[in-house]
C-alpha cells in the first residue's frame, strides 16, 4: 500500500492509473476505520482496479470546536486496517495541502436538502463536506466514490452535487453496518461512557420499532414521532437532536406514511452526537 501525503503526488499516480486505464474508487473518510468503513472498501472493490482511501479530520465540518478536538484519531491502526483490506492508496492530507491558502471563502448549497435535519442542527456542516469531497474528487480523480447511508442526508447531497455539477463519478451507497446490540458503528461511538453506551442502545430499537409500526398501518406521522420519542425519552442519558420522518429524496415532511418514508434520528449520549436512519418502503 502507498501512503500519499501531498495533492501533487496523488494526482499524479491518480493521472497514471487513469492513463493505464485503470478505474478508480476512492472511500473518504476522517479516521478512527471500523467494519463500517471496511465494507466501504469492500464495496469499493468491486467497482475498480485501484482503491484509493482519504482519511482527513476536515476542520471545515466541524460546527462544534470540542467535537473537531476530541475527534478520535489512531493513525497506526488506521494505516494496518487498511493494508489488511488491501487498499492500494492511502491519502494523508494535512490540514495546509487541503487548504493551502486557508480557509477557502467559497460556500456551496443545496437549500432544500441542507435546511432540514442535520444542517438544521449543524450549521455549515455539509457546506464544509462539499467543499473537502469536491476537492478530493479533483484530487483523487475517482471513477466511482463510495459513501455509507449511516449518514443518509450527507449521501443525498452528495449524489445531487455529482449529478448537478456533471463529475463523471459513479456515487455508491453502503447500508449501515452496526454493532450486535444494532447501534450503527460509528467513530464516535468510543466517546460514550459505559452507561451511555447501553443507552444508545435504544437508537436502533427505536427505528426498529417506527419500520414496524408503519408496515403495520400506523399512518399519522406524528402520532409516530410522539411514540419513538418516548422510547428515546425513557432514558434520562439520552436527549433527542432531532426524530424526523420525511421523503428519503426531498426530505420533505411527510403528511402521511404512504410510500417510502425515511425515519432519521440525531440524538445525544452526553455530549456524544449520535445518528441513525432507516428508510421504510410501504
Ligand atoms: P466518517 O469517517 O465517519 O466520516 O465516515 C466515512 C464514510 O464511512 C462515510 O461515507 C460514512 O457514511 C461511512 N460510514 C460511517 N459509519 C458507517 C457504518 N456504520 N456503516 C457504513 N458506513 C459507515
């Protein structure tokens, strides 16, 4: 596996493959890997001859500076999980090659998509990813990117930026990999205390449950969000961000449960920011 720190370089080898004729997949990701991100990289595979991977804590994201600082890095393992999936690149970028002029004064948005659930909650959130994907896709110059659908509003805006924008990038989506207590993996997850982990334990239970009752005809759904919110309610650990049901592709509130539905959930254990989601088909 080659580790790749500057953009020259990385663009170069991207530049030859592409000359070889060799198709690119490239997983981004900000670190700390776990089996989520490693069926990334499965998935990756199958598209392409070269797997590239980013790993980049990307400042821009970051509406919560406590969030940025105590956000989990072990670039060691990281490096030997990756070698162990057989990735073939590996991008290490500082903070001053993503952004070498600084902070780039440039905002990219999609209203209808960004006002509603996470960029709601988290201001500036998904300007700051478009800005470091579009610069990883000019960089890393992939065929097809990969993305999990843990973070369903972030993949969304992704697929539309590529379409509205004509990268030639074929944009995947993984469904969530979660934990055997079905909390969906995520990097943050270390940051729970004991007692908080056993309590994010009801996230998944609680989509669980929505799916269950709107396959079973509950068609209100508001007496549904009232109904999962006391599921979340019922531990004090626990304090709800946002429970939304919307339209998986508008995000549009739904006026009733017929059709697809996405049931998305950001909750806090402590100060941990937790997300989930489930689209339900009916
Ligand atoms: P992150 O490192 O958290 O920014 O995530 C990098 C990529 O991995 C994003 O596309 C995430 O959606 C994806 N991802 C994170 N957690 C999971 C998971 N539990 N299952 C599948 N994909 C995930």
């Amino acid at each position: 596996m080659k580790i790749v720190n500057s953009s020259e370089e990385i663009l170069s080898l991207s530049m030859g493959y592409k000359k070889l004729g060799q198709k690119i997949a490239f997983v981004p990701t900000m670190g700390f890997l776990h089996a989520g991100h490693i069926s990334l990289i499965e998935e990756a595979k199958k598209y392409a001859d070269i797997v590239v991977v980013s790993i980049f804590v990307n400042p821009l994201q970051f509406n919560n500076p406590e969030d940025l600082k105590t956000y989990p890095v072990d670039l060691e393992g990281d490096t030997e999980k990756c070698i162990q999936a057989n990735v073939d690149i590996l991008f290490l970028p500082s903070a001053d090659t993503i952004y070498p002029q600084g902070i780039p004064n440039l905002l990219i948005q999609f209203p209808r998509l960004m006002d509603k659930l996470c960029g709601k909650t988290r201001p500036g959130h998904f300007e700051g990813v478009l800005v470091v994907v579009g610069k990883l896709f000019n960089l890393v110059q992939p065929d097809v990117a990969i993305f999990g659908k843990k973070d369903y509003q972030q993949f969304r805006i992704i697929h539309q930026f590529v379409e509205d924008l004509s990268f030639p990038i074929q944009v995947i989506g993984v469904d969530t990999i979660r934990e055997e207590d079905g909390l969906a993996m995520s990097s943050r997850n270390v940051k729970m205390s004991d007692r908080e982990r056993n309590a994010a334990e009801l996230i998944p239970r609680t989509l669980k449950l929505g799916g269950k009752l709107i396959m079973e005809g509950e068609k209100n759904p508001n007496t549904l969000i009232e109904i999962l919110s006391d599921v979340i309610n019922s531990s004090t650990l626990l304090k709800i961000d946002y429970l939304e049901i919307v339209d998986p592709i508008s995000f549009e509130t739904k006026e009733d449960l017929q059709g697809d539905s996405l049931i998305a959930i950001a909750v806090f254990a402590g100060k941990v920011r937790l997300i989930d989601n489930i689209v339900v088909q009916n």
